[in-house]
C-alpha cells in the first residue's frame, strides 16, 4: 500500500519516504529493517514465510538466511520488542514472521456494519411552559422532521421513542423543548447516553421563523449534524478500540489455555459493554463458553448454554455470520450430541466462508467423534493450511494423530504444538499419552507431570497423570493421584469423570470405568464424545455396557 501511514502503538510508519516515527522523532534503522517493517504490517492477516521476505526484501540480491534473522533482531530492538514475548513481531517456529499489533490507518475508519450503528430514539419535541409558537404544531413537526433526517445519516439508526415489543434497545435518546423569542424559535436538544444515564451532547439551536417549511428544514438538519457529531466525539475511540480489544480477544483464544480464555472473556467483555451489538465480540464470548468445559474445567451445564446464547444474539443480528453458524455447531456437537445439527452447522459456516479455519477445525473434531478418521486429518490439516500460527489447530493435528493411532507422527505434531506455544499444557497431556503407547515410560511420565503443572492442576490433566502411572503399574503413584483428585473436586463427583474411567481402564478395573463413564454421559462431559476412537478405551470396547453407552450417544 503506497503512500500510506500506519500507526501502531506509539509508532508511526510514513511508507512513502519509508520513515518510522515515535511521536515527533523519527527513528534510525537501516533501510532493510524498514522494508521488512512495511512488508510486515501490509500483509498483517498472514504469517510471512522465511523464503517470502528474502526475495522480498532483498531482491536480486543473494543472501543467506541469518541476514533476515539479524534483521528481525534489529527491528525489535528499535521498536523495544520481545522474541519470547512479543507486542509487534511474532515468530513462528520453522515457518516464518507475522506482524500482530493492532494497526490504524491515517485516515481509514473502519466501516460500520448496519448493526453495529447505534440507535437513537427521539423522544415527542416538548413547547417549554409559558412559551407561545406561531404554529402550534411545531413540535410534532420537528420531531418527525428530526426523524427523517437523522434516517438519511449512514452513522445512525433512529427512530421514535415508543419503540415496537422486542426491538432493541437504543443507544441515544435525544429530548427537546422549543421555545419562540422574538422572531426565532430556540430548540434546545439533549444527547442522553441511556447506559449510562449521561449527557453526551447538548447544544441550543437558534432558527428564524418565516415559514414552517423552511424552518423544519434548517432546524432539523442541524439537530442532526449536533446529534451525529456528539455520536462521533463519544464512540470514535470505542470504534478503534473495539478492533483492536476484539483482536486482543482472539489472539488469546488460540492459545487455547484456561488463563488465555479467561483473558479473551475480559476483551470481549469489555467490547459489550459499550457496543452490546458488536456481533464479533458476541461470537468471541460464544466461542469462549465453548471451550472453557475443556480449558478451565468449567461445568458444560454451565458454559454451553451461554455459548448458544451469545451464538445466537450475533445470529439475531446477522443471520449470515459463519462464525455464529461455526460456534453453534460446536455446542450442538460437545453439549447437545446432535451430529447431525453439528454438520449442518459446520458446512453452513463453510458455504459462507470456505476460508474459515476454526469451521474446518471443528468440523474435524466432529469428524473425528463420528469415526471417520481420514476426513478428520484431511479437515484439520486444512485448517492448518488456513492458520499456520495457531496454537489450537497445531495441537489438533497431534491430537487427532494419536486418536487415530499414528502415534510418531502424532508425537511430531504435539512437538511442533509445543514450540508454537509452551503453555498449552494438552498438548503435553496428549504427548505423554502418545509417548505411553511407545513404552517410553520416563519421557511419557515427564510430559504428563508438564501437562499438570501447566494447566494449574486442572482435574482432568491430573487425571491423566493418574492414568499414566496406571498404564506403568505404577500403583502408589496413581493412588496418590486420586487421592489429589477427591481433595480438589471435593463433593463434586462429577468432575474428571472421564479421566477417572481411564484411571480405571487402565488399572484393569472394567466395572469402575463403566461407573465413571455412565457419570460423564450424564454430566455431558465433552471428552466422552472422543470414545469410539480414544485408544484409552480399548480395553472395553467389548462390554455391552460400554456398546450401549456408544448407541446412546448416537453413535
């Protein structure tokens, strides 16, 4: 993009003269860490691989790849940046560079989508007691007047203040009174906030009264002007933050942990509370609500119908959203066990946007609880196609490779999982167990404890430990880990009810695993819709019982 300035943080990038500036000192570099800043910022939605930024940036010249590290390293220390934890420039291991800063564009405000305009209500226009009008119908005439010029706005949504049952709240309220002196007539006008109750603008308007034609047109148009400048001086910043709160939010999504879920809630929280119609922020907490019966151990009772909810708002608002469509076919496939309601989700998501990596994750996973496990890999590889640097799709990958049994490609994939992002402790939990399936106790064993300690003694992981010293006879271990479980869980007997029937199954005891495993259908615990392809069950797969429970699940 030529010619363009780009500010992020407290920088400003002039791409035309190729000059960074921090408020009124422009910054030294050399010309290639500039370049490579340009490139970065203008292909900002994708991650840039190595190759692509050496023939960018030096073209036609031959050079060797430590120049493009040395560079990197360069920029960072200009920009004060991190390698391990950075604010501008990301590295993604083996691949590449991505620039993840929010970035403004001079003069560019993002686009309002029609439901994401704020609504104004006009309250009937009021004479102030005692004042006379030479047309007594002047108010009703204004505020109609009002109406109608505020419609022909692009920035606003109005309408009359006695609203039609079920429509949304406004935003704005503006109320009026008008009065007549001496051959003006005054309108004085007050912006209400109705959140909060205050006063965003308020503003005495004065017009000449010769005719009632001509004094509705000026009248009204300048109520207008007040009501959307006021609009613009209160929210111009919330529009800005809004992007950049809402990326924020999905950056620490993908990570995938319970503390990073936490912290997306927060961003897109703070979203919806100044923009409740904001339907990315809508299908961010929807898409938190679905993950946080895994990440956080949260009760799927509580979590999944929250989920549907926000889901569904965003819906309300845009039925055409294949994030919405992606996000309600996940609490379809994890809470409601509707395969066939999920499928139609995901594909639904899909037709809308075929480029849409979470649906073509999730579709997978559908995939993958359904048994068919070679669509399942082709699906979620396509999804690492789409998002190379995400941290969930990575472990996926692993994930869905250990559940299909290729455990040394399985063992790769976490690996790789891993180096993108250390914290995210199932990918340690599912290395462990791949490694388990390999004999190799000691690295099996060292993962699990990492997958533990990482996830803050999350019931399920710790379960998992206890399966691993099972599956190694390691019978004091595991009894310690139970042990652990009844004093964290307390009365709960609910939680970790899968990962204490592979405890079970694992230590030979078939009636006990049936036992917990009846509890996880009833509490609809996510991890049993993995069952008819979880190696860890195995053992079971020729009781009745456990072919019953398969059948109840649709299955």
């Amino acid at each position: 993009m030529s010619g363009s300035r780009f500010v992020f943080g407290p920088f400003r990038l002039e791409t035309a003269q190729r000059a960074l500036w921090r408020a009124n000192e422009v910054l030294r570099a050399p010309p290639q860490a500039i370049e490579l800043l340009v490139i970065l910022i203008e292909n900002r939605d994708r991650v840039l691989l190595r190759d692509e930024l050496l023939q960018w940036v030096w073209s036609g010249t031959s050079v060797e790849e430590h120049s493009l590290t040395q560079t990197v390293f360069l920029l960072r220390k200009v920009l004060g940046d991190n390698a391990r934890r950075p604010l501008f420039i990301e590295g993604i291991a083996k691949r590449g560079y991505r620039f993840i800063a929010p970035v403004r564009i001079m003069g560019d405000d993002p686009p309002a989508t029609p439901n994401d305009l704020p609504i104004v209500s006009v309250s009937p226009f009021r004479l102030l007691w005692g004042s006379r009008l030479p047309e007594p119908m002047l108010p009703l005439w204004l505020t109609e007047a009002t109406v109608q010029s505020l419609s022909r706005r692009e920035s606003v949504r109005t309408r009359v203040a006695v609203s039609p049952s079920g429509a949304a709240p406004p935003d704005f309220l503006i109320d009026a009174t008008l009065q007549a002196s001496s051959g003006t007539i005054g309108v004085e006008m007050q912006l209400i906030e109705t959140r909060t109750q205050t006063i965003a603008h308020s503003e005495l308007i004065k017009c000449e009264f010769n005719c009632a034609a001509e004094f509705l047109d000026e009248a009204s148009s300048r109520i207008a002007n007040a009501v959307v400048g006021g609009i613009e001086r209160q929210s111009n910043s919330v529009s800005f933050d809004a992007q950049d709160l809402y990326r924020r939010g999905r950056l620490a999504w993908n990570h995938r942990t319970g503390r990073a879920v936490d912290s997306a809630m927060h961003y897109f929280r703070l979203i919806l509370e100044r923009r409740p119609r904001y339907t990315p922020a809508l299908v961010g907490m929807a898409d938190c609500f679905n993950v946080q019966s895994i990440y956080s151990s949260m009760d799927p009772g509580v979590s999944f119908p929250q989920a549907k909810a926000a889901a569904q708002r965003a819906l309300s608002l845009d039925h055409r959203l294949p994030e919405a469509h992606a996000s309600l076919g996940y609490s379809s496939l994890m809470y409601d066990r509707d395969w066939e309601q999920a499928n139609g989700r995901f594909r639904a998501a899909l037709d809308l946007n075929p480029s849409y990596a979470t649906a073509h994750q999730w579709l997978a996973e559908y995939q993958l609880a359904t048994g068919q496990l070679d669509e399942a890999i082709a699906s979620i590889q396509r999804a690492a196609s789409l998002d190379p640097a995400s941290p969930g799709i990575a472990h996926n990958i692993g994930f869905m490779l250990y559940m299909s049994r290729e455990y040394d490609d399985s063992i790769d994939a976490l690996s790789e999982a891993i180096s993108l992002d250390h914290s995210l402790w199932l990918a340690h939990v599912f290395l462990g167990r791949a490694l388990a399936e390999k004999g190799m106790q000691a690295g099996a064993i060292d993962a699990l404890k990492r997958g533990v300690s990482l996830s803050g003694l999350d019931p399920h992981a710790l379960a998992e430990l206890g399966r691993g010293y099972a599956v190694f006879g390691m019978a004091r271990e595991r009894d310690a880990v139970l042990h652990s479980l009844d004093a964290i869980t307390g009365p709960a007997p609910n939680t970790a009810s899968y990962g204490r029937a592979l405890i079970c199954a694992a230590s030979g005891d078939r009636r006990g695993a049936m036992g917990f495993l009846q509890r996880a259908y009833a509490s609809r615990c996510t991890w049993l819709n993995y069952m008819k392809v979880d190696p860890a069950l195995d053992e079971l797969r020729a009781d009745s019982e456990f072919q019953q429970l398969q059948r109840n699940l649709g299955f």
